[in-house]
C-alpha cells in the first residue's frame, strides 16, 4: 500500500511538471548587448539551462522556468529583429524583473488567437460579383480578419495619383489628403486606398478592403514621388507607407529613401510589384525587376489568381 502511495505522489508530480501551461513571449535586447553563441541544455522537467557571452544575464533565465530561449528572427536584416528573442515560460512566473534588466528593452506575450474566419457582407468578386473572391481567399483574409481588421491608430500613407474622397469606399477613412495637383483622369489612387482601407461591411462597394478599420493619410506624386513620401514618413502618425508605382532601374536614392524610412523611422514600407509578365514596360521594362518593390526591406505585392490575363486587374 505504502509502495503503491508512493508511486501515485511521483506520478502525480510528474504529471504536474510535465502538463503545466506555458507562456510565450518576444524579449527585445537593448542595442549594443550580444549574448553571442547560446548554448542550452534540456532538463529532466523540459525545462533549460543555457550559457551564453553574459553569465549573469544567463543566470538570470536559468533562475525562471523556461522552456525556450532561442534568436528568432535569423534571416531577417531589421535591427530590432536581429535583437529579438522567444522565450516559454511557466504561466506562474513573474516577468516585472525582465524589465528591470539593463540587457532588455521590452517583453510582450505573444497571444495565440481564436482561428475564426471572418466574413464581411461585401466579400465579392471586384468584377464579377456572382463569384467568390479567390484574390483574398488565396490570402487568408478571412482568417486574418478574426485576429484584427485594423486599427484606426494606425495610419497608413499612400502616395498615388488622384484620389476622390467623396468615393462611397472612401468617406471617413481618409484622415489626412494632401492630394493638390490632380494629375489625370484616371484616379488610381482612389483604387489603391480603397482595397488598403477602404470601407468594408457596408452592403455594397467594389470588394472588401484588407485593414478596414485602419485610417489614410493620401497624398499625390508632387513635386516629386521621392519628396511625397519623405514628407509623409516625416508625420508620426504614419505606421506603414504605401508605394503602387515602381522605378524600371535602381538609383541609389531610392535605396537611400526605402533604407531610412525602414531602420531609422521603423516604417513598414509596402510596394506593388508591377503589371504584366517581367518582360513588359510596367514590370522591370525587361530584367524583370521593379522597384522600390524588388528591395529586400519592402515587402513586395502583386494580383493573384487565374480569372482575369496578367496586369488586367
């Protein structure tokens, strides 16, 4: 009886130990602090014991139950991803000491989202408006849309041509429209604003918006493309910069331009790949690159899909 008591207290810790819930976390190290090579060790209870360049920074994760210290974002060139770290906690510990270390800039949870998909009632095909929209079915739109549609704080810039804020699609969600000089008949950046935060839910319009919820501040290509977009990476409220136009060639001020507003304003900065096959004029006018969209620190976008030939829509 005694044997079989002891046998049930082991177990019963064991199985404590081992089905514990966890907690996952990003830890962004200050600049300057380099923990070098990271070695770990795995416990007999799962969790670690590392070494690395700074003893006492390693001193400090052993005395936690962790399950997971490790650099997470290896191939990325960003300065704060090169000093970001995941880390698996115990869901008991406590994480205020984390940041009164001199080593760590900031922690926050990473939070594991309910996979509900999400469907607009204007979640239609842009033309043909009997058909499902495969465009944003092939981007997971639906089930992006159940962690956020967006954020009215945060602020996207579009430097474009013409935009018509009186366009259903666009009433109250420009904050901002620096669009003097009407450049043409052809209001491209009505479109392009309209599918980055375009009004979505509303019974009607050409399709659902990818960040309805997210505010504009629009701007025209004057005096020239290069000042419009300096000038709205300037305004602080501007998160993210969005570029639908391309350079057949690579100057290097455009390489300057993209490099500062990325590193040194921590702007994201979004650009179209170009239209038609990389042969055609739109699309890299024959090398088949288009910029500022082929840059490794812009994230590059394009139609997808089969309905319609390449560069229709």
């Amino acid at each position: 009886m005694k044997n079989l008591t002891l046998f049930l207290i082991i177990f019963l810790t064991n199985f404590c130990l081992f089905s514990q819930n966890k907690r996952h976390y990003y830890v962004i190290l200050k600049e300057n602090v380099n923990l070098g090579s990271i070695q770990k060790v795995v416990n007999q209870d799962e969790t670690i014991t590392i070494s690395c360049n700074d003893s006492d920074f390693s001193n400090f994760i052993n005395s936690k139950h962790a399950y997971r210290f490790k650099k997470e974002f290896l191939s990325f060139n960003a300065p704060v991803l090169k000093r970001t770290y995941s880390i698996t906690l115990s869901e008991n510990e406590n994480i205020s000491d984390f940041i009164q270390r001199n080593e760590i800039e900031r922690i926050f949870e990473i939070l594991e989202p309910t996979y509900l998909s999400h469907y607009p009632n204007d979640f239609i095909e842009p033309i043909y408006e009997n058909l499902p929209n495969t465009g944003l079915d092939i981007i997971k739109a639906p089930l992006a849309w159940s962690i956020t549609q967006g954020d009215p704080n945060i602020i996207v810039g579009v430097v474009d041509s013409q935009f018509d804020i009186n366009h259903e699609e666009l009433q109250g969600q420009i904050y901002l429209n620096l669009d003097d000089i009407p450049d043409s008949n052809i209001y491209h950046g009505t479109s392009v604003a309209s599918i980055v935060a375009g009004k979505t839910n509303n019974g009607y319009g050409t399709s659902a918006s990818i960040g309805y919820n997210t505010r504009l501040i629009t701007a025209d290509r004057y005096p020239t493309t290069l000042q419009r977009f300096f000038e709205l990476s300037e305004m602080e409220e501007v998160k993210v910069l969005n570029c639908s136009w391309i350079y057949y060639n690579l100057d290097p001020a455009i390489i300057t331009a993209i490099n500062e507003v990325v590193y040194d304003k921590n702007i994201l900065v979004v650009a179209g790949a170009g239209n038609g096959p990389s042969s055609n004029a739109s699309c890299g006018n024959g090398h088949g690159y288009a910029y500022p969209a082929s840059l490794e620190s812009v994230i590059s976008v394009t139609t997808v899909g089969n309905r319609y030939p390449i560069g229709h829509i």
